[in-house]
C-alpha cells in the first residue's frame, strides 16, 4: 500500500548488502561476516517503527530511571525501593498505554548467597520481573525482546541497562498494545541481572517445554548507549573468536538483520561472543534462537576499532561500567540512536515475517 513493494524493497534491500559487504570487509577481518543469501528483514512495521521510535523519548525514560536513583541513595539495585520504583515506573507506563502487565515474583539467591546456608532460608530476598505482550499476533510464534531493570549497587545503572531498559519501553509505546503484527511481541524487563542472571533464568525455567517452543526469538539489549561506543552485534552464526555456546539455528538470521540494519545506517558491526555474559544465556542454552547489540563495557577500543567507529582508542567502551558515574550523562545519543533504529527495525521484521528462523515443530 503506497510503498515500494516487495520487488522495490528487494531491491533497496541488495544495495544496503552490498553497502554492508564493503563496510565489514573494512574490518580488517573481525567484523561479522553477513551469511550467504539474500537480505534479511524488512517490511512496512519495521520501518515505521524505526522512524517512530526516538533516541528523545528514550531518553526521557533515563531521566526518570535517573531521578529514581537520584531519590534512592544513587542506585536501582535489586531489594532497594530504587528498583522496586524502576519496576513501578515501567509497568506503569505501560498500563497506561493500554498494555496488559505482568510483574511475576522471582526468588533471588545470588551467587554470593551460595555455600552460607541461606538455601530455603527464611527471608530470602524476592523481587519482580517486568513482563508486556501485544494483544495481537500469533502467540505460538513470540518474538521476544528483553533487558535488564537492575543496576549494581554502585550506581544508577544508564547505560547499564537503563538504556536498554528505555529503548524497549520507547519500542514497546510506539508499538502499541494493539499493533499490526503476525506475530506477537514480548517484552520482558528481567529482574536481578546483575547478580548472576537469575530473572532470565527463572524465567526461562518457568517455561513448559510448549511454552518455550512459543518463544520464537530473543533479542537482549544491555548496554546500548555506551559513551566510547563499539557497535557489536551477537555472534549468531559462530564466525567470531570467543563464543562459549553454539546458539540455536537462526541465531545467524538474527545477526545477519542487525549487521545489516546498522550497515545501512553506515555503521559496520562487529561480532561479539555468546559467553553467558547477559540476559540472552539462559536462552542460548533452552535452544531459542537469540540475537542482540552491544555498544562495549569496560575493555579499551582498540586502534583499529577507533578507525572504523571514531571515539577514544585506549579507553574502555564505558569508563563508568558498575560505577557512580554511570548517569544520563554516560550515555552517546548518537550511538543510542543507532542502537535504537536497529532494535526496532529488527522488532518490526520479526513482528511481520520470521523467515531464516525454525519453524515450531523444529525448535526446542
Ligand atoms: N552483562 C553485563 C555486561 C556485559 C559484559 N559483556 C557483555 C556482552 C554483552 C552484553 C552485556 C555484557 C552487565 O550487566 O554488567
Ligand atoms: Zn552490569
Ligand atoms: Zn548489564
């Protein structure tokens, strides 16, 4: 309807491969190779999305994340009120947007807990996972997108994971609850990251076997914004040094539709490992094909990557990782900005088509 059409967008789609082609071969070998075939992603949804989904209202959100911690002794860590109002401010906003909420308990025994004998103990510490799906779209066929709501008691936690906490929420209102999509979108905000990935794994966990064949796809997004910006996308196809585990079949789909996505934005990608470092483990490790972006912690930007991206070689990705100084301050707009058009346009496709993943019957 009054778009290019499938031909057209085929063939925007080519150039934008071909633009990615020469972009990642200036990676000087470490950049994530697309796999073979033909351009991935796409549609009216996507882009629109894309369009919509603004670095502004994203950061509108990090504001309010900020002025919670601000209220809260400077942090939003799991079992302060400061995440207990993170939780509030997510769900809340939603609900309001016509989305049904969910703020399923999940019981936090972190790895430092293990080994003292607090096992079962009285008074183990509970918390609360975030949890909003579109009314519309096959609920057979979910596309998942998740971040982490807690920061580290050490700080206010923007860019770890504020920023991938707004983005959702910006992606998540622009969507609507409502949205013309095939297949139904998730977004789960997962409590306790920080210590040791228990939301996504009580999340995961708590799936029936049928439930987690549902899942179609996850994309994690922790740490998009990060102020000496690298633009990394998750090794879903196994060509980059480091991954620990093999993700599922389609992983490779997923991160051939970022790479792309960001090369059209004239942003070349590089792989990062699938190690368990994030939200996505649990998922890589049910066999769900996962996917997500990554703008670096605390290692330097090499030489070679401050060439390909600008910014600072010999300074860490993020200079405030888990520290005091990780505020809306600590946050690259334009690098976001990227981030942000990236997720959405991948939301949108998915949303709309999920060609190059599983189908039901072979997942799980
Ligand atoms: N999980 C992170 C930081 C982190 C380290 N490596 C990666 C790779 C991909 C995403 C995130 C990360 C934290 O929350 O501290
Ligand atoms: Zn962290
Ligand atoms: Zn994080």
């Amino acid at each position: 309807m009054g778009g290019p059409g499938r031909a057209g967008r085929a063939r925007a789609l080519v150039a934008a491969v071909m633009a990615s082609l020469v972009l990642t071969g200036c990676a000087s070998g470490t950049g994530s190779a697309p796999a073979p075939g033909g351009p991935v992603g796409g549609g009216p949804l996507a882009e629109r999305l894309a369009a919509e989904a603004t670095v502004d209202g994203a950061v509108g959100h990090l504001q309010a994340l900020q002025a919670i911690a601000d209220r809260n002794g400077g942090n939003r860590a799991v079992g302060t009120p400061g995440y207990d109002q993170s939780v509030e401010y997510v769900a809340s906003t939603l609900s309001r947007a016509g989305f049904r909420v969910e703020t399923p308990t999940i019981v936090v025994t972190s790895e430092d807990d293990e080994g003292e004998g607090t096992e079962g103990a009285v008074g183990a510490r509970t918390t609360r996972t975030v949890i909003a799906q579109t009314t519309t779209g096959r609920t057979d066929e979910v596309v998942l997108s998740g971040a982490h709501l807690d920061s580290v008691p050490e700080g206010p936690g923007i860019n770890d994971d504020g920023s991938g906490v707004a983005a959702n929420l910006e992606i998540a209102l622009r969507l609507g609850a409502a949205a013309p999509v095939t297949n139904a979108v998730r977004f789960v905000w997962f409590g306790a990251e920080e210590e040791g990935l228990v939301g996504s794994q009580q999340y995961v966990q708590g799936l029936s076997a049928d439930q987690r064949r549902d899942v179609a796809l996850m994309l994690n997004s922790d740490m998009i914004a990060s102020p000496n910006a690298g633009y990394f996308v998750y090794d879903g196809d196994g060509s980059d040094p480091g991954s620990t585990e093999d993700a599922a079949a389609g992983s490779a789909t997923i991160e051939r539709l970022l790479v792309d996505r960001l090369a059209s934005l004239g942003v070349p990608a590089q792989g990062t490992p699938f190690n368990g470092d994030s939200d996505y483990g649990p998922f890589v490790e049910a066999a769900i094909p996962s996917g997500g972006i990554f703008t670096g912690d605390a290692p330097s930007k090499t030489p070679e990557q401050a060439a390909l991206w600008g910014g600072r070689a010999g300074v860490p990705f993020d200079v405030c990782y888990h520290r005091a100084c990780d505020t809306t301050s600590n946050i690259d707009r334009v690098a976001y900005g990227r981030m942000l058009n990236a997720l959405a346009f991948g939301i949108g496709s998915f949303a709309t088509d999920l060609d190059g993943l599983p189908p039901r019957a072979d997942r799980g």
